[in-house]
C-alpha cells in the first residue's frame, strides 16, 4: 500500500488550460466510448506539466471530471506512481537515479551536491528554482551516474557526471543559461569515451560496393528498364496415373449386444437394494436405475463395459463417473454381504 499522500497546503482552486484541454481529448479519443478512463495516466502527466510540475488535489478532480471517473481512482493512481509529484516543485526538478550501476558510478557525490546547494532530500532551493528527489533506474545505467531534469516543457538527461559536473549544472539551471543535455564528458552517446572501439578495424568494409540507387529527380534520365525475364520451361507432363483399385468398404462394426444385466421386468428377487448405498448414487440416480430396471446390487456388480456405455447413455450421468466411482467395485462388495450371488 502507498504512504505517498497529497500536500497538506492546496492550491484553492485548479483549472485546466484549453492546451491542456485538448490534448488530454486527443488521447481519449484513442480508446473505444465508455474507455476514455484508459487514458488516465497521459491524462495526469499533461496535467502535472500544467499545473507547474506537480498534482494538486484540485487537479486530480479535474482529470477524474474529464475522464468521467472517481475521485478516489485518480487519487489510487497518482499515489502509486513516483512519476507524479503531489508536492510542489521547483522550476527545474532533478530526479537523482540512486541504483545500483549510479551508485557504484558515484551517485552518493552528486546527492551531496544536492544537499549542499539545494537542501535535503524533497526540498525546494529558497529562490524557488530548483528541487531534487532520488528515484530509481531510469534506464541509462551505460552513462551512469545520471540525473533527469524536468521543467514543464522538456525532460532531459544529463549523464556521466561528476560532482563538479553537477555542480556546474545545477548554477546554470539556477541562472537560466543554456545546458546541453546528454554525457557531460566526451562521450557520443553511450560509446567508449574517445570513441569507437568495436567494428573500426581498417580494411572492415573493403570490397564491399553499395548498389547506387537510380537518380529519378526531376529533370533526371529514368534508369534503363530491366529487361524482361525469360519465360519458364514448360514443365513437362506428368506420366499417366496408374489405376488403382477402389478401396474395400470398409465392413460394419458389430452391433453391440444389448447388456442382459440392465432391464428387468421388476423387483421379481424381493425386495429392491437400497442402492443409495453405493458411493456416487442419490436419490435421482436411483429413481432413475429403477426406472431402466435396475433394482439390485448384483445387477450394478454384473455390468461390463457395453452395460456401462448404456447406463450413462439413457441416464442423465456425467461421462465416466461409473468408473470413477467405481460403482462396480462397491456393488459387489455389497452383493455379497447380502449373500446374494453376482451373475455375470
């Protein structure tokens, strides 16, 4: 469960801009009608950038009265996810990545840069321009350590920086002069700093020759047209078919005898078994055996494979719950403490 929690001081009232507007409507607009709900979480990002890089509870109704929802789910989703500030922010908010790769790259020196010339963890610098927070990875672990800055309008990333790197970076984001974002050493990209050291070998691409693509601007000569392909062998004609003879019909199965074990002309052997007795069988089923006439535990004992097909044939039975159950089985065992005989 979250402890994250809305600022205790609000803003006493929101309203978002038209811009804002508009866009959140062009991603509702990409789910099916009575969805636009699943456009919540672009929802709470435009809206964090216009409300000045943080949610207040205000503009958290907002989006819910956009999106045709519950306060209280705005409200579950913008706790849960660290990409929504519910705090106030400075004009340039730096997200310090703290995992491991940062960390073991020197993270630690740049949080004390933070410190120093911001404040502590979460807090904002006293002129208002800038606030830290520590996150985790932020999926730039080959430039590592690094930071993201946010500022309503871009959210750059800032790598292989130094304390004094950071440093440098934070009084000129203070001051508004410019900064290039990307590695703060010489570096291109994620490559080895100096460059290269992979796939440079000389001679590595000799003899290879690109195939010059035909100039068709305008005023140009058209390129040759290809000539046509040869027109295939006629493939040649397949020996004649051997007769075969038609295949035998193949001979009917055997009807399968009818069980002499399933229907009797009544109770005519005393009184009926209570067959309830027999693990699987209700009151149903054997209301429903007697009426097949199944009356006796020696009956159910005698059954093979063709009576068992019939029984769950013309009862309402699940498939293989004879067996299952093994009702067989129990019906002999109780057949014989009757000292009645089972006749197969």
């Amino acid at each position: 469960m979250s402890s994250r929690r809305l600022a205790i001081r609000q803003p006493e009232s929101f309203a978002l801009s038209a811009a804002a507007k508009k866009e959140i409507t062009s991603w509702t607009k990409k789910y099916p009608k009575g969805r636009e709900r699943s456009a919540m979480i672009p929802a709470l990002w435009i809206t964090q950038k216009d409300a000045g890089g943080w949610l207040p509870e205000a503009a958290l109704r907002a989006v819910g009265d956009m999106l045709g929802m519950a306060y209280i789910r705005v409200y579950e989703v913008a706790t849960f996810y660290t990409m929504f500030n519910l705090e106030p922010v400075g004009v340039h908010h730096i997200q310090l990545c703290g995992t491991t790769p940062c960390w073991l790259r020197g993270a630690n020196d740049l949080k004390a840069v933070c410190e120093e010339k911001i404040g502590p963890k979460g807090s904002i610098s006293a002129d208002g321009k800038l606030s830290w927070l520590e996150v985790e990875c932020l999926g730039a672990c080959a430039n590592a350590p690094m930071v993201q800055v946010s500022n309503g309008e871009s959210d750059h990333y800032y790598e292989d920086l130094t304390a004094e790197t950071m440093a440098q970076l934070l009084d000129d984001l203070a001051s508004g002069r410019p900064v290039k974002p990307g590695p703060a050493n010489r570096r291109h990209t994620s490559e080895p700093e100096g460059g290269a050291l992979t796939l440079n070998s000389k001679g590595l691409y000799s003899g290879y020759k690109a195939k010059a693509l035909p100039n068709v601007a305008a005023g140009s000569k058209s390129p040759a047209k290809p000539k046509a392909p040869a027109k295939p062998k006629a493939a040649p004609k397949a020996a004649p078919k051997a007769k075969t003879k038609a295949p035998a019909k193949p001979k009917a199965a055997p009807k399968a005898a009818k069980p002499k074990v399933l229907y009797t002309d009544g109770p005519t052997d005393g009184a009926p078994d209570d067959l309830k007795k027999i693990k699987g069988i209700g009151p149903k089923f054997e209301g429903d055996l007697n009426s097949k006439g199944v009356y006796y535990f020696r009956q159910v004992a005698a059954w093979k494979k063709a009576d068992v097909t019939m029984v769950e044939g013309v009862i309402d039975s699940f498939p293989g719950r004879i067996e299952r159950d093994e009702w067989i089985a129990q019906a002999s065992v109780l057949a014989k403490s009757a000292g009645k005989k089972v006749k197969a």
